[in-house]
C-alpha cells in the first residue's frame, strides 16, 4: 500500500509534540478544567480562580491528583494530533496535486483543516470526553480509563461530539494562521531546499512566538463553544446535592443547556470565565507542541525515510513519496 512519507513525519512530529507538551502543561490543565466546568451564581462559586483549585490539592493533600488522567490525555493526545496532523498533510498534499498550485490560499487552508479537524474529533471523542470527567472528578476520587468509559452508555462517551466539531474552527484558525505566517517568515529567511532534502524549520523561538500568536487568535473567538464543552463533559458532582439536582445536571448536558445554565447563573461575563487560564494553558501547550515539532521535524523526516528505504530494499514496495514535496 502506497503512504505518503511527508505526511507520515508531519504526524509523528506533531504527535510527539502533543505528548511532550501535554505531560509538561499537565497541572495547570487542571486546574483550568475544573475551575471552568463549575457554575454558580456570583457569591457562591467555589473557586475564585485557578489558584483556589491548586490551594485545594495542596490543603488536602492531594498535589499528585493534579496528574489524574495524564494517561489518557497523553493516549487522546497522541493519536488527535497524530490524526490531525497526517489528515492535514495528506489533504493539503492532494490539494496542490490535484490544483497544479504550489502555495494555499486562505479560504482553502481553513477548509482543509477543518477537515482534518472533524476526522480527529470523531475518532478521539470518546478519550476526550474520558479524559475531562477524569479531571474534573474530585481530587482522589477519579476512576481509570475503562471504568469512567464503562460507567454511562456508549452514547454518552460521545458526549460533546457535536460542539467538538463546531470547534474544530479553533484548530482550523490556529494552524491555518500559523502556517501563512511561518511560510512568509521562511520566505524571508530560506532558500528554497533541494529535493529529498529535510522539510524547512523555524528556530524554536520563531516557532513559539507564531504558535502563541496563532493559538490566542483561535482560543478567543471561541471561547464560549470551549466552556460549554467542558460544562457539557464534566463529571458530576460528589457533593450532597448533586441528587437533588440530578435533573438539572442531565439538562446541561446538550449545548443548549449548558448555554441556558451559564446564562442565568453568571450572566453574559460567564461565558468567558476561565478566558485567561484558557489561553495560558493553550497558548504555552500550542506553542511547545509547535516548537518541539518543528525541531524534530527534519529529523523525523530522516528516520522516515531511511526506513522506508530499508523497507524498499527488504519486499520492493515502493512508497509515494521519497522526498520532500
């Protein structure tokens, strides 16, 4: 079966970022989560900000359950940015095949990443929505992977499917702008590379500053989408009137709920409450995912292609592409 190289290291660099950045960010994830899926009215929250659920671990003692669900988000990661990146690559190596042009406009990078973004939704939904009740469970009190997907029915595993692929704009936007601008500082600042030669790369300082950028731009025009779906995902509440309020819970489980819930609790600001941690964590996480990928980049395009070298020589198969398109 033919594969394409370059969007085969475009995948494994990019999922190797996710992990990296994932595991380094994880706390303050966290932190972010949980703060984010409360609602109450005003004077009644439990956390002012993120700070309030850090200061809850520590007094309780619980500082490694800021680590709960690492194991899934890090799997979820993996493979969302594995898919992301390699629908991406491949859908924009088809592009410029099948159109003859060498370079993308605007309107068809967005189309193309929202593609790629709505494969990666679909696929890792289920480990998203795990991985959000992990988090937002009390501090020592979540489940493992297999007993927190077992615990509701299949439908509900895929709980947030729909606003996730609303979202798949924030990804769209990010990598879309990231892309335009990377290309015009590598315009500025390469030669163009020899075939079969590494992919061009950023320096780590570029590539962050152009992640950070890119992520703020995409993380505030879709900010509210963002509460609802962690509101939609959390894990209910093991306080003593979650019963009595077990219907009201079931009701913000549909965006519309969640919207009508942050609606009447905290008004028109609390569709933004958490604005700030949100772009803290995403635009660090962006960011080091993008800079550590671009510093593998070249290398994982080396190891790429010696083994599909070693493959060609041991069964003669021949694959798509050998060198940098």
């Amino acid at each position: 079966m033919a594969v394409d190289l370059h969007s085969l290291s475009e995948a494994t660099s990019g999922a190797v970022g996710a992990l990296l950045s994932t595991t380094i960010l994880y706390p303050l994830d966290t932190c972010k989560t949980k703060f984010q899926a409360e609602v109450r009215a005003h004077g009644q929250q439990k956390y002012r900000g993120i700070s309030d659920v850090l200061w809850e671990a520590i007094s309780t003692r619980q500082i490694l359950s800021l680590y709960q669900g690492l194991g899934t988000k890090n799997l979820q990661s993996f493979i969302s940015q594995f898919v992301y990146f390699y629908g991406y690559s491949y859908f924009k190596r088809l592009y410029m095949e099948r159109t003859g042009l060498k370079s993308i406009g605007t309107k068809a990078n967005l189309i193309l990443a929202a593609a790629a973004g709505a494969c990666n939704a679909i696929v890792t939904q289920p480990l998203d929505t795990a991985s959000s009740r992990m988090q937002t469970s009390a501090f020592g009190k979540s489940k493992g992977l297999w007993q927190t997907l077992t615990a509701g029915t299949w439908n509900e595993a895929f709980d947030g499917l729909g606003i996730s692929l609303l979202l798949t704009a924030n990804p769209a936007i990010q990598y879309t702008v990231f892309d335009q601008l990377k290309q015009r500082r590598l315009k500025t600042s390469q030669n163009i590379t020899e075939k079969g030669s590494s992919p061009e790369a950023l320096s780590a300082l570029s590539a962050f500053i152009l992640g950070a950028i890119s992520k703020s731009v995409a993380t505030f025009l879709t900010y509210p989408a963002i509460r609802c779906k962690v509101m939609i995902q959390a894990a209910d509440s093991n306080e003593d009137e979650a019963k009595a309020k077990k219907a009201q819970r079931k009701s913000q489980k549909t965006v519309s709920g969640a919207v009508y819930a942050i609606w009447k609790r905290e008004g028109v600001l609390g569709f933004f409450k958490g604005l700030q941690a949100q772009i803290l964590k995403t635009v660090l996480a962006s960011a080091l995912l993008l800079m550590i990928k671009e510093k593998i980049a070249a290398g994982t395009w080396v190891l790429v292609l010696a083994a599909s070298k070693y493959l060609l020589l041991n069964n003669g198969s021949t694959p798509r592409s050998v060198q940098k398109p």
